[in-house]
C-alpha cells in the first residue's frame, strides 16, 4: 500500500504517505527533513516528508491524492536512505477504484442490515466486502474502492472488520464518489452492463457518465 497527498494551503510543503493502518499509540522518529511514524507493533504506517515539493516537482495545482511515479518513488528512497532510514517505499500503481460484481452476498451473523458480499473484481481475484447498503443484491455491477484507495472526502480505505467479519474493500455510493448529481437516499452506486468487470475507474469520468 502506498498513498500519499499533498495539501500546501493547510499543512505547507508536506507529502503524506500511508503504508498502513493508523493504530492506538504511535511513534514518530525524525531525520532531516522526514519523520517517520511507527504503529504499537513497530511496523512502518508511513512517512511525512519536508520540503520535497520541488524534488517531485508539485505544485498548488497537485493539491489532494498524489500518485506517485516509479521515478519520484526513488527519489523519495533515495531520500529516506540518506537521512538513515532502512524501510524503503514500495512502488504501487494498481488502480483504487474499479468495476466489480456482486457475486454472491448472505446475511451478517450479528447484524440485522449488514450483508457478507463477494465481489469479483477482476478474472481471478474476488473479496469479501461487508455492506449496508439496502439496494446490494446479488450480480449487480458495483465501485469497488479497493484496499489503499483514497475516496474524495480522505478517507482511506484498509482491511478490516465489521462486527466480527473481516472485509477487504468498500462497495461505494455516488455520494462517497462526490457524484454531482448524487442521491441522499442510502444506496450504492449500480452500474448497467457496459462497464466491464475488474476495469479500473477514473471518478472524474464517472461523474461525467452520471450527469
């Protein structure tokens, strides 16, 4: 997992990069200009990094999600090596959002709305998704936002538990896209048939295909 931002308005000449979940009592070590955040378990779960924007060549206009290069990766290792850290970036460029298929869904053990989805999301790949959303049902094609996906409001996506039953993934609503046009009703976003199964999704694009 690899998400970084950059807000220069709020936080200044900063990149954020996640590598992990958040968890109840971290530790930050800085070197140079980069602090490094560890969890309770001593795992690396990111870095922030000072005064980098002109290495990476960002500006104002990169404002939100960055997607980092294979080329801006080295530079930001070349960096962490430099100032003596030994746990390097990885490179991920597999897409965040795409087009997946309710395969099959049965009723939460200890839930009265919650429903334990599998979704395929590509020819030999599929996830356990945990949803809430009154319109799921079995072969609808849905927005799958993976594990390290970031949605328009920030929040990043992990694995994780919903009372006791883990889920990989978030079936998404128009709204939680920030869909223009989008319903305040509850409900995911169903797409018709000419999406394809496991095709990787520009929100910017789906907002034009909503209008």
């Amino acid at each position: 997992m690899l998400v970084s931002s950059y807000n220069p308005q709020v936080l200044g000449d900063v990149l954020i990069v996640v590598t992990g979940a958040d968890s109840g009592q971290q530790q930050y070590y800085q070197k140079d200009n980069i602090v490094q955040i560890v969890n309770d378990h001593q795992q690396v779960i990111g870095y922030n990094f000072f005064a980098v924007a002109q290495q990476l060549g960002l500006t104002a206009a990169d404002a939100g999600q960055v997607f980092l290069t294979g080329q801006q990766v080295q530079l930001l290792n070349q960096l962490l090596t430099a100032a003596g850290f030994k746990t390097l970036l990885t490179e991920d460029t597999t897409p965040k959002f795409v087009v997946g298929q309710v395969q099959t869904m049965e009723p939460h053990p200890h839930s009265d709305h919650l429903h334990i989805c599998q979704v395929v999301i590509n020819d030999d790949q599929k996830e356990q998704i945990v949803c809430g959303a009154p319109n799921v049902d079995q072969g609808q094609k849905v927005v799958v936002a993976k594990t390290g996906a970031m949605m328009p409001n920030g929040q990043i996506i992990f694995p994780g538990q919903l009372r006791g039953i883990s889920s990989n993934g978030m079936l998404c609503s128009a709204r939680e896209l920030g869909l223009d046009h989008a319903p305040q009703k509850r409900g995911i976003l169903v797409l018709n048939d000419s999406y394809q199964v496991g095709s990787a999704l520009d929100l910017q694009q789906l907002n034009q295909d909503f209008k």
